[in-house]
C-alpha cells in the first residue's frame, strides 16, 4: 500500500456525476517477423486515456496519456515501468503455454487479451469489477463478480480454471484490487483531473430515415457528443415504449472524451409522425423529444443548440471484446506479490 500513502488519502467523500470506472487493456502478439511477442497496454478513466506502455519502444517506459496523470509524480512511473516489465515475461509464458494447450506452432499469429478494472457509483462506492481474458479472438476465462469462481468459456480453460482454483491466494488478491484498490485509484484519479473527468455534456440529437430490406421504413435516432455515459434513448408511439420494434447499440466511447448512442425503430411508411424519440441525460433540465421532419434531418438538436459533433480516432491496436451482459467498463493490472504498486499484475498465469 506504499503509493497510496505516498499520493496521499485516496477514499474521498465526494460525489461524483454518473458513475465512473477504471480499466486496463492489455495485449500481446507473437508473430513470426516479431523476434519476441510485443506486449501493448493502455489505460483508461471513463473513456479518457492515461497511460501507455509498449515492450517494443524504445525506452520500454509506462508513459502519462493525460495531462493531469503527471501529478502522480516520477516515483509513480518508475514503479509502473518496473511492473510492466516484468509482466511482460508472465504474458510471454502465458502465451507460450497457451499455444501448448491449442497445439499450435509457433509459427501463425496468436494474441491474448485482458481486459481488468473497476467502476464505481456515483457516490464514489464500488459498483462492479470486471476481469476476462481471451485467446486469438475469442473469450477464454473470465471471473463471475458474483460468485468470484473462474468462468471457462472454452473446455481447453479448464486446465486454467483448476489451476487458478487450487490457489486461493491468486483469487484473494484479485477480489481486493478490484474491490478496494482499484476504487482508492480510481478516486486519486477524479480528484487529480476533475476539470477533464468530471465535466457534463449534453448530448446532440438527430433523427434520420432509412428504407428497410423488406419494405419498411427504419428511423434512428442517434445521441452523441453527451457525458457522462448514462443515458436514455426511447421510441414512443402514442406514448408508449416500442421495445419490440426497436434495435439498440451499446453507449459506445466516440473517441474524444464522449459517448454516443442509438436507437432504431421499424414501422410502416407513413406511421412516420407518429413516433417520437425521447432522450434522458443528467444534462438535460427534462427529456429531449425529436420526430422525423424531412426539413430539418441534417440539424443536430439539443435543447436549442445547434451543433456537429466532429469524432476523431479511437486509439489503435486495442481489441476491447464485451460479455452481453456487461456494460464494457475498463480493466486494471492485479497486485503484484513485492507490493511495488497497487496496479501490478499477478498472472502467474495460464
């Protein structure tokens, strides 16, 4: 618990808009042009970068992606650098075992992924904790936060699920970093880049008409540029919800800090002006209602204001996989054994 007392108290009382969350997504790649496999991993707050970490550069450094993060001072990123190093031995030998349980070669293309970390409520208490790990694509074990058992998604993880079963030790960690430790970080962060993290941004609306495959007219009402992430997208039809007519995206991060969301709906040519899209975001004072009108399709609406939402790139190299029933926050590293840092990794591994 060294840096947490070295960054002062991390648990403040203090609330916070929406929830938030902190993630961590790590992926490593063999290949054969690679003469070692590369380990890249990138951390995030809500959909804010923090930080960066490549084995292939030059300086092979836990890099700030943010402004704010260089208030966690060089003691900080010394003790990042000198985790992620290491782990990237564990990965290394994790993949290579992998690639034994698959009896494959060395030679092709393999990947494996984690995706760890913590989202808390807007009082700033622990709302959830996420941790999976896939294999070339696919999901491969993954921890049940409501049991904390191994979940094998695949028969060869069996062979990991034992493994990690028959140490207790490895999952005890695991529950307090996502639990605790992630949380404490997780409120360092809000407090060092409040200006960034904690801002508001309603959302800019748009209704938009589409022609379906089988005849049908589609309408989609799409929200982005909005934050926090939590919203609300509904069809109405005489006031009431067209839930079995209606096709939803996940809220998705657009790339500069905000999220975006749709909704579409399926109904007969001409039932146009009977539906109304509502919209619901803490920065808006009551529900945003659009209809389609032809004449205005191309005008982004929101409370008045008129304006275009511009998206820029999300960062490349980064494979994120979803669980359906997951809301796709973040990951972390777990606790390393020597207690350098509260966001080392423990994968012993596979």
């Amino acid at each position: 618990m060294f840096f947490l007392f070295l960054f002062g108290t991390l648990v403040l009382k203090e609330t916070w808009a929406g929830s938030h969350s902190k993630s961590y997504f790590v992926t490593i790649m063999s290949s054969p042009e690679l003469q070692e496999p590369r380990k890249v991993v990138v951390g995030y707050v809500d959909a804010q970068q923090i930080e960066y970490f490549d084995s292939h550069s030059a300086n092979q450094r836990v890099e700030p992606r943010a402004q704010w993060m260089h208030k966690m001072g060089q003691d900080y990123w010394q003790g990042q650098t000198r985790i992620a190093r290491a782990e990237t031995q564990n990965y290394r030998v994790g993949l290579e075992t992998l690639r034994n349980y698959y009896n494959q070669s060395k030679g092709g293309v393999h990947v494996f992924q984690t995706l760890i970390g913590c989202e808390i409520s807007s009082d700033g208490s622990f709302k959830r904790g996420i941790l999976q790990h896939a294999y070339d694509g696919l999901d491969y074990i993954s921890l049940d936060m409501e049991t904390y058992t191994w979940t094998a998604a695949v028969p060869v993880a069996l062979i990991t699920k034992r493994k990690w079963e028959s140490d207790g030790k490895f999952l005890k960690r695991g529950k307090a970093y996502l639990e605790e430790e992630c949380v404490q970080w997780l409120h360092k962060h809000l407090e060092d880049g409040k200006d960034s993290l904690l801002r508001t941004d309603p959302p800019a609306a748009q209704v938009t008409h589409h022609a379906g495959s089988k005849g049908e007219v589609i309408l989609q009402c799409r929200a982005q540029g909005f934050y926090p992430s939590e919203i609300s997208l509904a069809w109405l039809r005489d006031g009431e919800e067209q839930l079995q007519d209606t096709e939803f995206i996940e809220t998705r991060p657009a790339g500069d800090g905000t999220f975006q969301k749709w909704a579409a709906v399926s109904l007969t040519s001409g039932q146009e002006e009977e539906y109304i899209c509502q919209i619901q975001h803490e920065e808006l004072p009551e529900p945003l209602t659009l209809k389609w009108e032809p004449q205005t399709s191309s005008i982004w609406i929101c409370g008045g204001i008129i304006a275009i939402a511009l998206l820029i790139a999300v960062v490349a190299g980064v494979v994120i996989w979803r669980k359906q029933n997951s809301d796709g926050k973040e990951g972390n590293y777990i606790q390393t054994a020597d207690n350098d840092s509260t966001q080392g990794s423990d994968v012993s591994f596979i």
